[in-house]
C-alpha cells in the first residue's frame, strides 16, 4: 500500500508517490485526499 510505502524510512522516499500524496490531499476533497491528510499527519509526527 502506498501509505505503508511512504512512512518506511528505512528506504528512500518515492517522490512520485509522494507527489500524488499531496496532489490527493490538495484535490477535490474526495475520500481519497481524506485517506491521504491521514498518511501525512502520520509521517509529520513520526519521531525519527
């Protein structure tokens, strides 16, 4: 899943997947950019 994909640290950061991320999150306030608001709140407060 992409969510898992972007908060493994452990491996460089996919920036195309990345730019979809936030693409989603500043689109048409579908599902998807909801999906995508809860993976970047995540990866903001990981600690690391």
């Amino acid at each position: 899943m992409a969510a898992e994909k972007l908060r493994d640290l452990s491996q460089p950061i996919d920036v195309a997947l990345l730019d979809a991320t936030v693409a989603a999150f500043y689109g048409t306030g579908s599902k998807e950019e909801w999906r995508m608001c809860g993976v970047l709140r995540k990866l903001r407060n990981r600690k690391g």
